[in-house]
C-alpha cells in the first residue's frame, strides 16, 4: 500500500522508458512494442539512440530492452562497430 | 543451403570510378564458390565511424546469398586478399526471418519512441559522478561525528 503511494517510487529504479501511467504499452520495452523480431545491426540510428554520446551502449536499466532484445541489441552494436557504421568509442 | 546476409564496405574512389568492376569484385567471390544471390544492392555511401585501411568513407553494398557452409570460409578468404574491399560482415541469417525483399534499411522503433528522457541524455554521467562524490562526502562526515 504505502509502497505504490510513494510517486512511482516502485518503479523508479527500473528507470528506463517504461512509460508508468502513460498508458502507452506498459512495461514492454520498445523493440517488444515496435514487434521486433530480429533486431537489425543495420539501423546504426536506432542503436546510437541507445548509446551514449562516447558510444557506449545505453544499460537494460537506462534503455529499457527486455532481456532479449538487450541482448540482441549488444550483438548488434558489436555488429555495427566492426563495420564502422558506429564508433567504438566517439570523441 | 543456409541464407547468409553479407555486408561489403567498398573503396568509395573506386566505386566513383568504376561501379560495375567493383560490384563485380563481390559478386565474382560469392558465385566463384557456389553461393546463389539472392538480392544485392548498393545500400549507402558515408562517412565511417573511424578510419578502415586509412579511408575515411566508404560504400556499404549488401548481398544476401545462399551457399554451402563450408564455401563461406573460402569467401571470407578470397574477400581478404581483395583489394577494394575495406571491410566485410558474413552472418548467418536467422530461418525464422523472412529474407528482405529490397535493401533497404528500415528504423525498427519510430522516433518519438526512442526518447530517452532528459536524465539519460550525457548529463547521466556527470550526475552520476555528483552522485558518487556526494555519497563519500556524506560517510566521511558520518565517520567522523
């Protein structure tokens, strides 16, 4: 009880996007709501949104990801690194 | 035959002067050793995210094919000594997705739906640092008294 009164507090250190209240597709994370099945290496834009500005991948916590699509997304930045389509580490 | 997804980067200078013989530098490779293209197209020409064999841009070129297993290391092999070729990527393509009808990159999530919220732009680390520092502080003072 006095756990839900507290502003969201439960659900505060899962941080992320998962848009409490917004009624928009809670507790999904966004690849789950955009129905990816494969999260494509190729989309360097997607993945770089979900980075850092130094290039660093964004944690499950700060994006959101489920756990198979964060891990899906890990494999695909390693992917999009290799192929210069995403820096390893931006200045 | 298992579908591969392969992704070239090609000598941009080359590719201005001569697009068919370049192209042709890939496509030689993979039919050479038994692999069926599926679908090719030159996808994007760029500015890279770091320098590749001191080449500053680059043209990606994208092939799905269809090969015996074991051909796939000899085209690794022969895309190596290629000259032309900066850099190469062949995956397996996963069965449970249908192979792509064009080349052509679509964003998987929409843009509204990939912002981050203000805390989780490059402030995050300097506020996190702050958090760290503050935390040290606070223990220190607590040890004292």
């Amino acid at each position: 009880m006095g756990y839900d009164d507290r502003g969201g507090g439960k659900f505060k250190r899962y941080g992320g996007d998962r848009n409490i209240g917004t009624g928009l597709g809670k507790g999904k994370c966004r690849f789950c709501r955009a129905k990816i099945a494969y999260v494509d290496w190729k989309d360097s834009h997607t993945l770089s949104r979900l980075s850092t500005g130094q290039g660093k991948m964004f944690s499950r916590k700060r994006s959101g990801n489920c756990a198979r699509h964060q891990r899906q997304f890990n494999i695909a930045v390693k992917h999009a690194r290799f192929m210069a389509l995403l820096p390893y580490v931006a200045h | 035959m298992p579908i591969y997804e392969g992704m070239f980067l090609l000598d941009s200078a080359r590719v201005a002067k001569d697009w068919e013989g370049t192209e042709a530098l890939v496509t030689n490779v993979l039919t050479r050793y038994g692999a069926t293209i599926k679908i090719k197209d030159r996808w994007d020409e760029r500015k890279l995210a770091y320098a590749v064999k001191k080449q500053r841009r680059g043209t990606y070129y994208i092939a799905y094919f269809d090969a015996p297993p074991a051909s796939v290391a000899e085209i690794r092999r022969d895309l190596q000594l290629t000259e032309g070729v900066l850099r190469f990527l062949i995956l397996s393509w996963p069965t449970e997705v249908p192979v792509p009808e064009k080349i052509e990159i679509k964003r998987m999530v929409p843009d509204d739906d990939l912002k981050m919220g203000g805390r989780d732009d490059e402030m995050g680390d300097r506020r996190r640092d702050d958090d760290s520092d503050g935390g040290s502080s606070n223990s220190d003072s607590g040890a004292r008294e």
